[in-house]
C-alpha cells in the first residue's frame, strides 16, 4: 500500500503559455507530495497569487508579456513572501540568470529539465534550498571568477558560517537569529567577505565559494 507523503508541497505555476502550465499542472497531480493551487498567466498575475494563496514555492518563467519574472521576484522578494521562487524558463543568457537570481530567486532550471529533476528542485526550494541547472551554475562561476581572483584573503570561522547560511537561502534575520547576533553585525560580516570575495551580492558570493571550496 502506497504511504501519503508527511508534507504536500504547495506551488502556483506562473508562464504565458497555457500549453506548459497544462503540462506541469498534470505532471504535479500525479506526484501525491506536491499540489498545485493555481496557474497565472504573467508576472503581476502571480505575485497577487502568491500573496492569496501563499504556496511553499513559486514556478516562474521570466519573459512574459503583461509582467516579467524578474519583476514579480523583485516585487515578491520586498514584500517579504514566505513562498520560494523556482525560475523555469527556456533562457539561460547572463542577461537573464544573474538578475533573476539577484531579484530572490531560490533557484533556476530550464524547461528541459527531466521530471525527476524538477521533483528534486522544487523539495529543494520548498525548503529554501539553492537549486542552479548545470548550465546556469556555470555562467554564475564564470561571472564571479575574474573579480574573485583578486581577492585572496581567507574567511574567518564566523564568515564562513554566514556565507553557508547564505547559501541556504537563510535571510539576515534568520542568519542573526541562528547565530545570536544582531541583523547589523551580520550585514558587516557580508560586507567584509564580499570584499574577500571580490564580489558585489549574495548569489555571486555564493558562487565564488563553490568555485573556491568553501562551500560544499
């Protein structure tokens, strides 16, 4: 006998195409741990989605007419919604990927993405976990590379600890809870290995940490 699942893993589907929210919508109804509650259509669409059904995680395309992806991450990201953002789209160029991630996206596939694959990333985002495509990890590494090499300086014990929590998706809040300290020494401690880093924002921290060893 098939045991239910200990959590469903809500979502909402936002792309302009009905034929791919079809697609997703049944190959969700089929897996019992996830449940789909709704389908938009653009970017502004599914922000007020997310705001009236608050899903663990959000599928979001990013070209969409009427509203983009990056737009609505952006809008989903200052209003401090609790449901994680799970780009799916069909571009992987810089121009896309690095804003997306910026904005608060938790993670980024591509629509050709096996099934499995995406089963994975959405337990992975639900739980705020970092989720990047082969292809999309790649160019991260490569965006942060050439300014990373001119940072050398080791990490302290506490940055390291920051930048694994970061790489979790944990929020400053979070991170000054989980370690007792203030929201303001962790943001010093952010200051400090982005410079070490030779880097400008989260994501690209991140990537430079996976690229160095220091994370994972």
């Amino acid at each position: 006998m098939d045991r239910e699942p200990a959590r469903v893993i809500t979502l909402i589907v936002v792309d302009d195409h009905p034929v791919v929210r079809d697609g997703l919508r049944g190959m969700f109804a089929a897996a019992p741990e996830f449940r789909v509650l709704g389908e938009a259509a653009d970017g502004v669409e599914g922000v007020e989605m997310a705001a009236r059904l608050d899903p663990d995680v959000v599928l979001m395309d990013l070209r969409m007419p009427g509203g983009g992806g990056v737009a609505a991450i952006t809008e989903l990201t200052r209003r401090g919604a609790r449901s994680k953002v799970l780009v799916l789209t069909t571009y992987d160029t810089d121009t896309d990927t690095l804003p997306a991630i910026e904005a608060g996206a938790t993670g980024y596939l591509l629509k050709d993405a096996p099934r499995e694959e995406l089963f994975t990333a959405v337990r992975a985002a639900a739980e705020g976990r970092t989720v990047l495509s082969p292809a999309v990890a790649s160019r991260l590494v490569s965006a942060v590379r050439a300014p990373a090499a001119g940072g050398n300086e080791t990490l302290s014990a506490r940055e390291r600890e920051v930048l694994t929590l970061v790489a979790r998706g944990t929020s400053n809040r979070e991170i000054a809870a989980e370690l007792f300290i203030s929201e303001a020494t962790v943001k010093t401690h952010l200051t400090h290995l982005f410079a070490k880093l030779g880097v400008k924002d989260r994501a690209a921290a991140v990537a430079a940490g996976y690229d160095r060893g220091i994370l994972g």
